[in-house]
C-alpha cells in the first residue's frame, strides 16, 4: 500500500499508517507501524519517503533538527554549497505539502570550517524565503553542557526557525505558558488598581529556551550523538498544532519529535536513514504511546547548579 492511500484512509477512517513494501527481489521494508495509530517510521532515504506522498498539503507541522555536515557517523561532511543544496532539495519538497495553517520549524546550528563559523539559519533564510514563507520567530535554543574551545567563546545555544506560510495559522500561548516572574504584581492605577496583572495561566516562554541538551546524564540518552530533546520540540508541538494534527520531522533521528507527538495525541510521519536509530526511535514512541515514556517536559526547571556541593571551590590545603 503507497504512503497516501495509507494518509487518506487515516482521515477518512482513523486507519494507522501502514506498512509498505516494494516488489520484486530487493523488497525492501521502507515505513515501520508503530501501533494504530497513525503514526510510523520510514526506514530510507527522506527524498524517496516524500516521492510517495501526495504533492498537496498533509503537514500540520514540520519539525526537524537536519545534520549539520559536521561529518558525524550519520553524514559525509562536504562543501557548504553542496549541504545547502542538498537541504534545499529536500525543503522544495516539503513546502508543497505543508497545510496554509501549518508551521515550519527547522532547527540547526553552526558549520564550522577551519576554526570559522558559519551559522546556518543564516546560510539557510534564502531557501525558506524564496518559498514565500513568514518567519514568526528565530529562537534561541540555550543549553548549558557542550564542547569548550580555545579559540572562541564555547558555544551554547543553537536556533530553531519557525516559518510559517500564511497569517490565518495555528498558535496556542496558552498551552505552552510558563511561571511569571512576578506572579503578585498588582496594577498600580486604573480602572483595575489593586487587581493582579498577569495571565493566571503563567507568562509567554519569549523566544530564548533553556531546554537542557542531550547528554549522558540526561533520562533521555541514547546511543545517538546529537540526540534531540523531547521537551524542544514538545513546547512547538503544543503550541502549534491541535490534536490528532499530523507533525512530520524528515531526519527523525531516534524519535524524539515522534514522542512529543505521541505524548499529545498528535499522529507522527518520521524518516530516518539509519535502521538501528529507527528502531530505538520507534520503541520510544511506542512507549510514548502508551503512557511509559521517559523524557523531560518542556516546563521543567533548569537544574541549579548552586546547589550541588561541586559548585563550592575546595579549600586549599
């Protein structure tokens, strides 16, 4: 069965997506059921994926954190130009299929070539507006673990750009509303002097995250290198699509952005190359699924440091 027949009965019936195999002697498995949900995994090459689907609009959302031709075991590192290409093969191919209501989130990082950095949400602006595409924000995803260098400031915060294709989309602030600051804070004069002046709901979470990356103490790590965080891409997830809206992440990785999906009742089209990322990814959403998942919510205090013993310079004997 081809991808969109499988798509068209999940909105006609609620049907999961199915399991698609090609004929002939080198068959081969390409998308994994997760569980009847609507929700699943394409084993292979992302191009190919979307060559199966409908050239018209599915997506709800498109969330996805793409290599970031760093030469990491999942990726051949190459020349910037030939990267940006490549990515805009793939975005060419995705925006056709993105609803009028839908968002574009693309996370990414720097491309580092002999000690200089290049920033691709910069780099990569010229694709997304050559489409026509609104950005709504350019958010700064901070963490406070990485590599530290000798010859620059050590790096921590990476950028995720939200694009969306018209103005008529869909934004709820209210699902993805933080603790205010100031929680007491009463209006000083006017006609509401003395009434509290902040949403009970908490505040907006702005557009700078403190969202913990991945690392070997987190409750979430796999063996992936650069695994994404669930609570990343959980706050976009609230926040811009309804339940049982389809989210789709083209480098899908170990699942992550499949479990915040799952989490919230959202179904889930993933692509990811690598069968054995697959696999992890598709135990993690099937436990997301079915209410075992192990992550970090997006709300969740950042750790203070201060607190821990290690924080406190030992004395000199």
């Amino acid at each position: 069965m081809r991808v969109e027949r499988a798509l068209k009965e999940e909105a006609e019936y609620g049907s999961p997506v199915q399991l698609i195999h090609h004929e002939g002697p080198k068959a081969k498995k390409h998308l994994l059921q997760v569980v009847k949900e609507g929700t699943g995994l394409w084993v292979g090459d992302v191009n190919e994926c979307l060559l199966h689907l409908p050239k018209e609009p599915i997506f709800d959302l498109v969330v996805t954190s793409p290599p970031y031709n760093l030469g990491k075991e999942y990726e051949k590192r190459e020349a910037l130009e030939h990267y940006l290409e490549w990515q805009k093969s793939i975005i060419d191919e995705i925006v056709p299929r993105l609803k009028p209501t839908g968002s574009l989130c693309w996370q990414v990082g720097n491309f580092i070539a002999n000690g200089q950095i290049l920033p691709l949400d910069i780099e990569m602006a010229p694709i997304f507006k050559a489409h026509g595409l609104k950005m709504r924000n350019r958010i700064i995803w901070t963490f406070g673990h990485g590599l530290h260098t000798k010859r620059r400031f050590s790096g921590r915060y990476e950028v995720v750009l939200w694009y969306t294709k018209g103005d008529d989309y869909t934004f709820d602030l209210d699902a993805v509303r933080i603790p205010a600051k100031y929680p007491g804070k009463r209006y000083f004069k006017g006609p509401k002097v003395g009434e509290l002046s902040g949403n009970p709901l908490g505040k907006n979470p702005e557009d700078v995250w403190d969202i913990p990356n991945v690392k070997n103490n987190h409750c979430e790590k796999t063996e992936h290198p650069c695994q994404f965080p669930v609570g990343l891409i959980e706050r976009l997830v609230l926040a811009l699509t309804k339940t049982g809206d389809l989210v789709f992440d083209p480098f899908a990785g170990v699942g992550s952005a499949g479990v915040a999906a799952a989490i919230h009742g959202r179904r889930f089209l993933g692509c990811e190359l690598m069968e054995r990322y697959a696999e992890i990814g598709l135990n993690r959403i099937q436990a997301a699924i079915e209410g075992r998942a192990i992550y970090r919510p997006h709300d969740k205090p950042v750790y203070d440091h201060t607190t821990s013993s290690l924080s406190r310079r030992p004395e000199e004997p």
